[in-house]
C-alpha cells in the first residue's frame, strides 16, 4: 500500500489535459469481445481499473498489445472463453460490462459478483432483467451470475432505472442480437454516447445516441477499427475544482466544454467563473468563492441526477469547494447512499459540515482546513480528498491512494509540475 504526503497551501499555475474518460474506455474495451477483429484504442487511461479489466480479458484470450503509451491494440480471437477470473472481478465494478459481449459471442457467461466503490447499493437487477429480456436465462448464486442463451432476439425494453451500466450491457447485447432492440428509459451520459459511436464505427446500428432512447437494429457481425476515446468529464470537474480551492489560474486542455453545462450552473452558485475558449476551459486565479442566494435568500442547493443533470462523480469534489465558500449550501446526494460519508474526513480538517443523513449535508463555508491524516475510502472522495489537502495549511498524509490510482493517471507527476507538492510513498 502507498500513501501521499501532501504539502497544502501552494499555488497552481499551467495547461493539464485530462486523460481519457475512465467510464468510456471500461464498456469499450468490453465491447472489443464482439469482434473476431482487432481494434486499436487511443487515448486509453492507465489506472488501475482499465489495468484489471485487460488482465481479465487477456484471462479468457484475449490479445492486448500496448502499442504506445495510452494506446492499446485489442484483439479477441480463438475459443470462446465464458469465465473472466472471478478474483479479478470482484475488484472493478466494470466487470459485469462483460455479461452482455460474452452473451453475444459465447452465448455464456459466468460472471462473478463485481466489485467497485463502497458507496451504498449498487443493484444489478436492470442488467439482469435487460439480458432476459433479450432472451438470457439467469441463475443468481451467492458468489456469481450464471448466464445463458440460444439466441439472442431484439425486444421492446424499459429500464427500470437510467442505469449507466445496465444501458450499455443491454446495447452490447443487442447490436448482434435478430431483429430491432428499442431500450426506453435509457441512460444518456457521455460515456453511454462513446460507447454507442464505437459500435456504430465497428459496424453496429445504433440510433438516438445521446437521447433516452435507443433503437438498435441487430447486425450478423462487426468489424474491427480504431477509436481515440474522449477526455473524462469527471476528470475535468476535478481539475477546476483543484483551481477553486487553492485560488489557482489552471487551463484545462480538450475539456469537451459541451459536456460541461450542469457542472457550470453548480460551479455558479458557488461563485466560481469559469472562461470556454475553445476546446479548452480556463479557470481565473484569485476567485472569492461566495455562496448565491437563491430567491428570497434561501439557501441553495446542489443535487445529482442522471445526464444531463449534474453528475454524482462530481459531488464529492463540490462538497469541497463548499467548505471553501462563504456561506451556507445543502449538498444532496440522490444516487449513492454512502457517498457523503467521506465528510468525516473533511470535519477532521476543520470543514463545518452537518451530515443530516445519508444522502444530505449543510455546508457552512468559508473557513481554511487544516492539514491532517485521512484515507480515501473510493475513488471520486479520494480525489476529493487530494483537493482538500492541497488547499488547506500544512501537511496532510493521505493513506489508501490506491482508490485515487483507479481513476486517475499519476496524478502527482501530472499536477507536481503546475506547482503543487504531493510525495509518493510505501505506507508503513
């Protein structure tokens, strides 16, 4: 295990670019099992998650070949292997994306319970109930998903919830599947899109692309290709948040702006400007972060929801620009009931936070935190947590940063060169 010495306080100055969309490149390297060609991917993150899920596709033959940095050739031919490592599956959350490709090409798959972010319930049963109705029989055991289908049939479907994961297990199912797929209620976030536009590249017929819903006319095969996977919104929201906190002047290169809409209106309320010039979104330095008002001076408040409303991956780092804002805002988190627990952490930094209950807390901003020792408990508070210790006065050890390494690509050689102090070390 690593950990982080952070020295807090330092001002930030320069260009990042954000690396590829962590929860794009997971269902697409998925994907690349529904074809018997190679793919080559761009644009690729290297963190921890897309590490395991290669692992476990080169588990069940697939060929991974790293061209170059951040490019990765992929290539699933030979037998058809249904049983990904059940160890390395229960690590990432992404592996039950392989239900849905192995249906489609084995016409098996047997998938352990997943892993991923201790951060509430995560239900499976949208992509359960999907598959079935594509024409998967299931069995569900203590340990695993045990799936199967003669073949799979297009069908008229309606999410019961706009699950992310579940919409793109249900698209990779059906675009090999006989006859047209309609999935109502689907999920519309960006990396929903990519995915969508990296099958339609190979081959697949997918429309309404960025709506909620999807019709998807099955094809007999699809092709190989190339595809560079687009920079990660959510990494984006981190990087101006870093911006905000520490009253930095931070340009963030190929920002994909348009994907930046409901995370600006948030920002807004909290006082912080941000400038689109471009491709690329600027943040001024010496902002005063203040909370407004809404009408009648009641206090406001910053919620999540599904695209295009403000991502909950996002939520965590708001909550601390929150507690460097003068003033009072409610943070009210719908997704995840777990999410908001990370606060504790803040509190022990000197933030005035009241948690009300699982999915809401009063922030009461505008005081400096304090350095401290705290661990990341997942990825989005690990990061978070980063941004915390980087603004606040002294010295911070944060334990546990391998949650931070699953979502984010050497984060202290990429942010140490704009002029803050984060150390690497072997936790003791």
């Amino acid at each position: 295990m690593e950990r982080f010495i952070v020295e807090g306080g330092r001002r930030l100055e320069g260009r990042i670019r954000p690396g590829g969309n962590k929860n794009a490149a997971l269902p697409i390297l998925a994907a690349c099992l529904l074809t018997d060609d190679a793919i080559v991917l761009r644009n690729l993150p290297d963190i921890q998650d897309v590490r395991v899920m290669l692992q476990i596709m080169e588990g069940i033959g697939t060929s991974v070949e790293k061209v170059e940095p951040n490019v990765v050739r992929i290539h699933a031919k030979g037998d058809c292997n249904s049983n990904p490592d059940p160890d390395l599956s229960r690590k990432i959350r992404a592996s039950i994306l392989l239900a849905g490709p192995l249906l489609a090409r084995c016409g098996v798959a047997n998938i352990a319970k997943p892993g991923g972010d201790a951060i509430g319930r995560r239900r499976v049963d949208t992509h359960l109930l999907a598959l079935e109705a594509l024409g998967a029989q299931i069995e569900v055991s203590a340990q695993e998903y045990r799936m199967s289908v003669r073949a799979l049939r297009g069908t008229n479907m309606f999410l019961d919830e706009a699950s992310v994961t579940a919409t793109e297990n249900a698209v990779m199912a059906a675009v090999l599947a006989e006859g047209e797929t309609v999935i109502y209620n689907a999920a519309a976030e960006p990396h929903v899109q990519d995915l969508c536009r990296f099958l339609n590249l190979l081959g697949a017929q997918i429309e309404g692309i960025a709506t909620n819903s999807l019709r998807i006319r099955g094809v007999e095969s699809l092709h190989g290709g190339e595809f560079h996977i687009p920079s990660d919104h959510i990494e984006v929201g981190s990087y101006i948040g870093l911006a905000a906190v520490t009253r930095s002047e931070l340009v963030i290169e190929d920002a994909v702006p348009h994907h930046m809409y409901a995370v600006r209106y948030m920002l807004e309320k909290l006082g912080l400007e941000i400038k689109v010039e471009g491709q690329d979104i600027r943040v001024p330095k010496d902002q005063v972060l203040r909370v407004r008002y809404d009408i009648g001076a009641a206090v406001p408040k910053i919620d999540d929801g599904p695209w295009p409303l403000f991502p909950a991956d996002l939520l965590s780092i708001m909550i601390v620009i929150a507690t460097q804002a003068e003033g009072t805002v409610m943070i009210f988190e719908k997704m995840f009931e777990s999410r908001l627990f990370f606060t504790d952490k803040l509190i022990q930094m000197g933030a005035r936070i009241i948690l009300c209950d699982p999915h809401r807390a009063i922030i009461v901003g505008g005081n400096r935190l304090s350095g401290a020792e705290i661990s990341s408990p997942d990825i989005r508070a690990g990061m978070a947590l980063l941004l915390a210790a980087l603004c606040a006065k002294g010295e911070s050890v944060i334990h546990n940063i391998h949650q931070i390494d699953r979502g984010y690509e050497r984060i202290e050689e990429r942010l140490n060169p704009l002029g803050a102090r984060i150390r690497r070390e072997r936790d003791s």
